[in-house]
C-alpha cells in the first residue's frame, strides 16, 4: 500500500494506524452470478500490506481465482458524528512463497493471539489454507469526526 496517490482523505500512515487499531473488517468479492459476497475478515498489516487467509476451499477464494478484484472495509462509531473507517479496493494476489507465509503465520499469530506458542498457530502451519494479500488501486477514507470539531 506504499504508493500515496491512491490514499484520499488520510495519510498512509494515519490508514495503517486505523487498520492496526481493529482485528475484524468486511471483505466483498464477486460471486460467480455477479452478486457481491461480504463476509467478515481478520487482516493482517504486514510488511505494509494487508494479508489474509482462510481454510481452503472457501467460496471467497473461488471467487478471488475467477476474479481478483475486492473490497475491504475497516469502521467505527456508534454515532454519526464518531463515524469513520477507511475502504480498500484492490486486487487479491495469493501468497506461494514458503519463507513469506512462515512469516506471515507467526505475525498472524502474535496479531491475534499475542505469541506463536498459541495452540492456533499449529492449525495454521498443518492446516490447508490460502494466503493472499491485498494489492490496493484505491484507498477510500472518511472521518466525520473531523467536521464536529
């Protein structure tokens, strides 16, 4: 995510530090019949991307394999004038690399579950699962917070 003409309102620095600050956000792909598919999603700040994985097979990783573009949204705020979050539209690109998704389990691991002594991070290595990081085209933020002040 490290090209800054695709940021709108934030910095980038300011859209790691939101998307560090939450676990959980919603991630739409494109479904065989054309309708979105949006479901929740654990992500992954890492190496300045954001990555993701799940258990294989997954309707979300077919659809990523017949079409790469998604959307991911991270927000907060209960009322209107606390709302704000930050939208990524992108293109998945799925992890082969043995060295990076070593890395990537033990980071997922420490942002989940503080250490990689978690019983989790062996269902993760011995598992059959994807990895796949977002390759963001645009960065979509907005922070009502802003105008109240």
């Amino acid at each position: 995510m490290r090209d800054p003409s695709i940021y709108t309102s934030w910095s980038e620095e300011e859209t790691h530090l939101f998307l560090g600050k939450h676990r959980v956000g919603h991630m739409g792909t494109i479904g065989e019949d054309g309708f979105p598919h949006v479901i929740p999603m654990w992500h992954v700040l890492f190496e300045g991307m954001l990555y993701f994985s799940t258990r294989s097979p997954r309707k979300k990783i077919t659809n990523m394999m017949n079409n790469p573009k998604l959307s991911y949204t991270v927000d907060e705020g209960k009322e209107f004038d606390e709302y704000r979050g930050v939208l990524i539209q992108g293109r998945a690109e799925f992890v082969e690399d043995p060295d990076l998704l070593r890395r990537y389990n033990i980071a997922w691991t420490y942002r989940h579950f503080g250490t990689e002594a978690h019983p989790y991070y062996q269902t993760l290595t011995q598992s059959k699962r994807r990895v796949w990081r977002l390759d963001p085209v645009r960065v979509l933020t907005w922070d009502y917070r802003r105008g109240s002040k």
